[in-house]
C-alpha cells in the first residue's frame, strides 16, 4: 500500500506506530520521482521585460522541497524557456544541488544538439515537436526518424548524458527504443489526463500506458512518464506502474502551485506519488 493512501485525507486506517515509523522513515530517505517542468515560469517571466518570477529561484524552492530536478525544454524561438534559462539551471544544480538532475527536452536539431553539449544536462528527452507546437503531443514516429534519432542518441552518448525519448502509449514503442541504443523512454499520458471528467475513458487510457510501461520495463528500459499529470489522476497510475522512475509534471504542477505554493506542491505531489 502506498504511503499517501495509507495517511490520505479521505481514508483513516489503524496504522501500528511501529510501521508508522518504519514507514516515515523510508519516506524521509526516498529518492522521489518528481520532476518539475519550469517552462510555465518562464511564460510568466517572459510577458514583461523583467526578470521575475525567477526561472532559478522557483526550481531551487522545489529542489529544496524535495523535487528529484527539473525539466525545461528550450523551443527555437525561445517562447518561454531561454538558452540562458539553461546554463543558469545547470550551474544552479551543479553549485547547490549536486544530487539533483537536470533534464533538457526538446527536437534533436543541430542548434538543441549544441545546447546539451555545452550544459551537460544528466539527461535529454528526445522529442518529435514542430517547433510550431504550443506543446508535446505525439510520440516519435520510429520507422521514420531512425537516421534522425542514432545520430543524437550517438551524440549524446559520447556526452555521457542519459537519453530517453517520448513515446506515445503503444507497447509496441520501446522495442524500437532498445534498438536506437536509448536508455528510458518517456510515456506520453495527455490521452490519460485529458480524461478527468470521465472515468470510463480514464480507465482505458491509463491500460494503455501501463502495458507501455511493463513492455518498457521487460527490455530492459528505464520508464518516465509525463503530460498533463496531477495530483488527482498520478495515484492510479504509479499503483499500476510502481516502477516508473521519473514523472516530468510542469502545467499541472504550476496550475497547483498557484494555490499552495512550489514547495507545497512539491509535497502535494510527492504525496500523490506515495512518496510521503
């Protein structure tokens, strides 16, 4: 049973103080599985002239609040996150948080390539975006990226940067995945949360995802998630997949930070995630 049901709000189980300790310790010594997407900061930032909200000063907040890193993806036209939001979350995390992680999202260009190469992020998440999309809404197209994909996955490699790339929920994904040399894949879940009004429709997206991920799992696969994940639909998942390794949450983690605060919502999630 995971830690968040077992002190959830709603439910009040007769929990032994023993394993209440046990349990409060594990949570304190988890590493988590949050990622916090900051490129909704950075849209804020970005509509006056102004260097507020700090791009760097929120993702420290949720590194101290518990986040395992951050996540950016730096677009061509620089609509939110900037190269220089870039090179200041790398040295943040390699000055104050050493233990952290620095993800770099974005389409494998020539310009991108040149990006991970000077920040050295731990690791890059390949995706398929036009650099017209407002966001990632589509899995790569494997039979027809290949040449594309071996030469940044190659790169990357001699960068020593982790490369995971995004794939829609299909099972079907991560074999092509092994065979590019990737070492995670991330599972789009958009289908997943576009159903919070309709549980039947839930219920089947969420199959999906969790036949991609244990097919992920059983090639040897580290298994990331992420897209349009909250606090609401992220229990039932990780019940389903307790292995997936890492959930990359941006508009869903800055729509409840407005609310409760970064580090509360780092704690919101983290909860969510069976964490604490």
């Amino acid at each position: 049973m995971l830690f968040g049901t077992i002190f959830s709000e709603r439910q009040h189980i007769a929990v032994p103080s023993w394993l209440q300790i046990k349990l409060l310790v594990y949570a304190m010594t988890a590493v988590s599985r949050l990622s916090v997407n900051v490129n909704a900061v950075a849209v804020l930032r970005n509509r006056r002239d102004l260097p507020w909200p700090s791009v760097t000063d929120l993702a420290a907040i949720a590194l101290e609040a518990g986040a395992k890193g951050i996540t950016v993806h730096p677009r061509p036209d620089e609509r939110h996150i900037r190269k220089t939001d870039v090179h200041d979350l790398s040295e943040l995390i390699g000055d104050r948080f050493p233990n952290k992680e620095l993800c770099l999202e974005g389409y494998p260009s020539a310009d991108f390539l040149d990006l991970v190469d000077q920040a050295r992020p731990d690791q890059v998440l390949f995706v398929p975006d036009d650099p017209n999309q407002s966001t990632s809404d589509h899995g790569w197209q494997f039979d027809q990226d290949t040449s594309l994909l071996e030469h940044a996955i190659a790169k990357a490699k001699d960068w020593a940067v982790t490369v995971s790339l995004f794939c829609d929920p299909d099972p079907s994904a991560p074999d092509h995945a092994v065979r590019l040399g990737a070492e995670r894949i991330e599972i789009y879940t958009g289908p997943y949360g576009a159903c919070f009004d309709d549980p039947a429709r839930a219920e089947k997206e969420l199959a999906k995802v969790v036949a991609t991920a244990e097919a992920a799992r059983a090639a040897g696969l580290g298994v990331n998630a992420g897209h349009d994940l909250t606090v609401a639909n992220i229990p039932a998942l990780i019940v389903s997949a307790p292995f997936i390794r890492e959930m990359s949450i941006g508009h869903g983690f800055t729509a409840d930070a407005l609310i409760h605060g970064f580090a509360g919502s780092v704690v919101r999630f983290r909860r969510a995630l069976g964490e604490i």
